[in-house]
C-alpha cells in the first residue's frame, strides 16, 4: 500500500512477476506480467511483460497426448503480442513459439484420427483424417492420413447396411483416385490400390445381393397376390348357387 502510485511500486510490480517466473509458477507469473502491462501500458517495461505473460503460457501448454485446450490459448497471446508489437525484437522468437504449438496440434489430430481407426469407429476415423488434413495441409502425416482415409472408408462400407453399402464404397473408389493423384509413387500405393479393388468388389457384390432381395421380393408379392386371387374365386364358388 505505501509504494501504490509510485516508482517502486512499478518495480515491485515486475520484480515480483520475474520472482514467480525463476520458481517456475508459470500461472501466476503469466498473471502478474499481464497485470504489469495492463497497469503500466507507458512503461519501458510493458513490451517484455506482454511477451513474457504469453511465454508463461507457453510454458504451461501440454504435450501432444493431453488435452490442447491451454496449447490453443497460448498460440492466441503470442499472436496478439506480435499484432500490437508487430517490430518488437521478440516476433521471430514468438513466431516460432506458435509454429512448435502448431507442431503439438498437428500430432494431437493425427493420434487422434488413427486411434479412431484401431478402435474400429471408422466413420469417426474417415472424419478425423478428413479434417486433420484441412487443418493441417502442409502435414507431414498428409501422405499416410491419406491412405488410411481409404482403409477407414473401406471398412466403414463393409460394416455398413448393404442398402448403404455401395454409396460408401464408391466413396472409397474416390478416395483411391484423390490419392493416387496428388502421390502417384507413395510407398501405399500397392495397399492403396489393394482397397481400392476390394471396393469395387463390394459395390459388385451388393449390387447382386440387392438384385437377388428384389427379385425375392417381387417373387413373394406374386406369390401372395394369386393367393388372394385364388381365395377371391374360391369364395365366389362358394357363393354361385
């Protein structure tokens, strides 16, 4: 209280920040370098703070197996203290700061597709791979997610109902030809063209196995309509004097 309103308290303010931050108490260090920004916007000191408050955060963002709700946080105060310090000293080091928590998303949706896939969700799985590759274009898993989106696209036609079945195959036969496209010589190309084939056949095979069920149906709709033509007559029979 005897310090507020003047130059010491300034200097508390920050030397108490940087006192949490070399005890490694990186949330209340983040808080108290905000705070100092906020408090002293003029100072000399506002710039180091406002990037120390986003590295406190960068700090405490977890790997790439745990939830990546604080690794989205971070990316955030990094980008806003290279948007309101756009010539600081700093950008290229907080540039890169988001580029590795980009990095720990990057995996944590390609685990995450591929663990759709072992757990047998393979309608989850085609999703995960589709949108881990829209987040990610530049992946370095691009190639692999890929292939696997024609596995999972294969098995979620095979486990689906035959009247769904050759829509998703077909789904399937599209997926190979995007791969094949964009990675004509991909080390998956042989397994590649392997689920492609075993589409193809599927869509074969539901075609017949339809064709056969209609045909059924139709024999069993004849079947019971001269069965009801016959008891019709039969009862005019009975009736004719």
């Amino acid at each position: 209280q005897r310090y507020r309103g003047r130059s010491e308290a300034e200097d508390l303010f920050y030397y108490y920040a940087f006192a949490n931050y070399k005890l490694k108490d990186y949330t209340s260090a983040g808080y108290h370098f905000k705070n100092f920004a906020d408090t002293y916007p003029n100072s000399a000191r506002t710039e180091e703070c406002r990037y120390m408050s986003a590295y406190c955060a960068y700090l405490e963002s977890p790997n790439s197996t745990l939830d990546q709700t604080n690794t989205l946080a971070s990316i955030d105060k990094l980008q806003l203290f290279i948007n309101l310090y756009p010539k600081s000293t700093r950008v290229a080091e907080a540039s890169k700061l988001i580029q590795n928590l980009r990095d720990r998303l990057e995996v944590k949706s390609y685990a995450n597709a591929k663990l759709y896939l072992t757990i047998g969700d393979y309608k989850s799985a085609v999703i995960a791979f589709r949108n881990s590759m829209r987040d990610f274009p530049d992946s370095k898993y691009s190639e692999e997610m890929e292939y696997l989106t024609i596995q999972a696209q294969y098995m979620y036609a095979k486990n689906s109902l035959e009247t769904k079945q050759e829509e998703r195959f077909g789904e399937g036969v599209t997926a190979y030809n995007e791969f094949v496209e964009r990675y004509p010589s991909s080390q998956y190309v042989k397994q590649a063209e392997a689920y492609k084939r075993q589409c193809e056949s599927g869509i074969q095979n539901v075609k017949r196995y339809l064709a056969n069920v209609d045909n059924e149906q139709k024999a069993y709709k004849k079947q019971l309509d001269q069965e009801k033509t016959k008891q019709v007559q039969a009862t005019q029979d009975i009736k004719t004097p």
